[in-house]
C-alpha cells in the first residue's frame, strides 16, 4: 500500500524524523531553509500532511494550492500561523503541542522576570565590556521579586504555572486577569486573584504576558496601557510578538515610565525594533522560552503522533478544529 505523504518543513531531531519515515513518505527540510510562501506551496504539493512551526503561515492561499492536504500538525503550543477557519472550511485538521511544554516555558518566563528585574544582562554587558573595577552600594540595584505583586495576563496552563513559581517559590502575591475567571479550585491551587485589566496594570510590579495572539490582543499592551503602570515595574513578554507595541514599549522605557522589560517574542520576529536595541534596560532573547532539549523533543514527538494517529488511524491527540 502506497504510504501517505508528509513534508517536515523546518530541521527537527533526526529520530523524530526517522519515526516519520518508518510510516510516510517524507520529504524533510534538514537544511533548514526558510521557505517563502511560493516555496512552501511548491513543497507541499501532493502532500497529505505537514509538520509546520510558527514560521509557516497556512492560509487559503496554501491550502488552495495543496487540494490534498489532510493535516498540518504545529511544533508548537501557539497557532496564530494558522487561519483556523480557513482550516476547518477546507477540511483541514490542525493540531498543536500543548502540556509538554507548560513547565519548561513557565521556568523561562520566570527566569525573564528574575532577569530583568536584577539587571542581569546589564550587569553582564557591564562586565564583558571590561567597566568593572569596584563594588558600589548601587551598581545595578534593580527590584525586588520575592514579596512583590506579580501580574499574569491570561492565565492558560503557562500562566496557571507562572503564578505557582511565584506564589509558593517566591511568597508574591499574584494577580492575573484574563478573558474568563478560573474556578475557584484553579485560583486556590494559583494562590492568585482575579483583577480587572487596569487594576492589573496598576498593581503589578512585576507583569508577564502570556495569553495567545488573536486580532483581539493585538497591541494588549500599548501606550496607554504603560502609561498605567507604576515607573518601578517590569514587563515580562513570553507570548507572542504582536501583543505588545514594541515601538511604545521602546518609549515608554526610554522616558522611564516603565523600569525594565524582559522580552522572548517580537513584533515581526526576527527582526528586533531597533529602539528596543539601543536600550540598556531591556533582556532579550530569541523566542526560546520552550527550549530545552526534552522540551523541544516531546514537542517534535508530538506533532510526530499527531501526523500518525491522524493519517494512519484517524484520530490525532491534540486537533484544535473540529472537522465533519
Ligand atoms: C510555542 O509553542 O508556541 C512556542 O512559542 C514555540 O513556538
């Protein structure tokens, strides 16, 4: 029997890729080039399923030019490169990873805030760049973590796993906002508690996002929204690049309306706002919160069995769209 076709299209751990190839056949992309729209188009000709990333963007304009595809299955939690309706109208599946990361990117969110709030990457830059040559009561005196309000906007399993970190490793006491309230059992398992948006803003002393990129959160965080925040905080980014203005974010740290920002995701990523750069107050790194080596792994492994269950069997673990 004719095995079914699969594209892999970004580099991924060569046994996961090897898993695929004992079911399907594959066409990888272990070079890791960075397809455009036509050359994903191009390569998933004939396909029956895809294992994307967030860097391939399916649309209709994909799924008109791949009349054959059955699944796209995203190494990753988040799926805002996917047009779920369009998805669903052309009989797609759509699968994610979700939980096997919760944790690990939880750990990195907290990492950011403890980061950003100690002034770790200035004081490295500081000692690299050779400036070190004494001690002094207020070299790189930032803010304190434990004790202080830590505020959650969305408040999902990342979330939910953040505030935990926070309440019983650090003794703060967190708030979150978010579309819908926890049940109480949630909230009490959190130690957290719901506020209004702008009691977040206000509160926090240290904010982190981690709700997922719709139209609705576009520019969450903007202008108005730092303005609220108290001059002594931080904001912590590990969702999607989008949700914050990275230009007024820029701004609003340049005339110290806001302390520092720790930021994993960018508007336009790769690309960095250039503002942003020339700061000293802000920790960046390059959209790695779930990074570490089993983390990544079971994320592969994942959309792996997604492609599996789905196309041998009919059934994927973890589909996001409901399909007739
Ligand atoms: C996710 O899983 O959504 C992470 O951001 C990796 O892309």
């Amino acid at each position: 029997m004719l095995k079914p076709a699969v594209l892999v299209a970004r580099a991924i751990f060569p046994e996961v890729l090897q898993t695929l190839q004992q079911h399907f056949e594959v066409t990888d992309n272990q070079a890791d080039v960075l397809f455009d729209k036509e050359q994903l188009a191009l390569s998933a000709k004939g396909v029956d399923g895809i294992l994307t990333t967030g860097s391939e963007r399916v649309d209709a304009a994909l799924l008109a030019a791949c009349p054959g595809l059955k699944i796209c299955a995203n190494m990753a939690v988040g799926y805002n490169n996917f047009d779920l309706a369009a998805m669903t109208s052309a009989g797609v599946l759509a699968t994610n990873t979700p939980d096997v990361l919760t944790e690990t990117t939880a750990d990195f969110g907290f990492a950011l805030i403890l980061a950003t709030a100690r002034r770790m990457a200035e004081g490295e830059h500081f000692l690299r760049a050779g400036l070190w040559n004494r001690w002094r009561y207020d070299m790189f005196a930032g803010a304190e973590v434990h004790g202080s309000t830590l505020g959650i906007l969305g408040m999902g399993r990342i979330g939910q796993a953040v505030a935990r970190r926070g309440a019983h490793g650090f003794g703060m006491r967190v708030i979150y906002h978010n579309r819908s309230r926890l049940d109480a059992a949630t909230e009490a398992s959190c130690a957290a508690r719901f506020v209004s948006k702008q009691d977040l803003l206000q509160q926090a002393d240290h904010l982190i996002l981690v709700l997922p990129y719709t139209a609705e959160s576009h520019h969450a965080i903007g202008a108005s929204e730092l303005a609220q925040m108290k001059p002594t905080a931080t904001l912590v980014n590990i969702a999607r690049g989008g949700i914050v203005d990275d230009a007024a974010l820029a701004a609003a740290l340049k005339a110290g309306a806001l302390a520092a920002a720790g930021l994993d995701v960018f508007e336009g990523e790769p690309r960095v706002h250039p503002d942003l750069l020339a700061l000293s107050n802000v920790v960046l790194t390059p959209h790695i919160a779930s990074a570490t080596i089993q983390t990544r792994r079971a994320m592969a492994q994942l959309a792996a069995d997604n492609l599996i269950g789905f196309l041998l069997h009919g059934k994927a673990l973890t589909p996001l769209n409901g399909l007739r």
